[in-house]
C-alpha cells in the first residue's frame, strides 16, 4: 500500500503542472487555485491516475475520487470531482490495457 500511495504522489508531483493545465478546460467558470485543497488534490490524482494508470479501469477512478471528494468535503464536491474528470477522461484517448510481459 505504501508503494502505491507513493508513486501516485510522485506521479502527481512529477506532473502537476501538465496535470494542472490539462484540468482547467473543464473547471467551467473556475480556476484551481480556487478550489478547496481536498478537490484540488483529488482532481489531481484523478486525472494522473486516468493518463498514467491503465491498470485502473477510468469508471473506477472517476468513483474512487468522487467518494474521497463526498467524504472529505461535502456531496456538491462528489457531483463536481465527477463532471470535471468524466470531461477529462473523454478527452484523452482511449486507454489501452496494462500489458505483462
């Protein structure tokens, strides 16, 4: 579990401001540095995780990071943490299956 927590924090780090800058199209009428921290960091490890994870089904993703949004902060927070990483994910191209070699 500690490995995994951090090469996602790694990875986010790594990439923030590619992650960042590929989030703001779909912020709508927001920036990032407006949202509260626990949005901004689940948004973030969202979409690292969409772009860079293909062992993770997105669907999974989108979820996991709308019940850490709904419990950490509030339901409104869930139903936007949903919208923005569903437009993300439809963005990008389809994810291809992690292979084992």
């Amino acid at each position: 579990m500690k490995l995994f927590a951090e090469q996602r924090i790694r990875g986010v780090i790594g990439k923030m401001d590619e992650i960042d800058a590929s989030l703001d199209p779909f912020l709508e009428n927001w920036s990032l540095y407006r949202l509260g921290t626990v949005v901004r960091s689940v948004l973030r490890l969202g979409a690292w995780e969409i772009a860079h994870a293909p062992d993770i089904p997105t669907p999974i993703v989108i979820n996991e990071a709308v019940d850490i949004a709904k419990f950490f902060s509030d339901s409104q927070s869930g139903r936007f943490v949903n919208g923005v990483l569903d437009k993300y994910a439809k963005s990008l191209p389809a994810k291809q299956p992690a292979t084992t070699e």
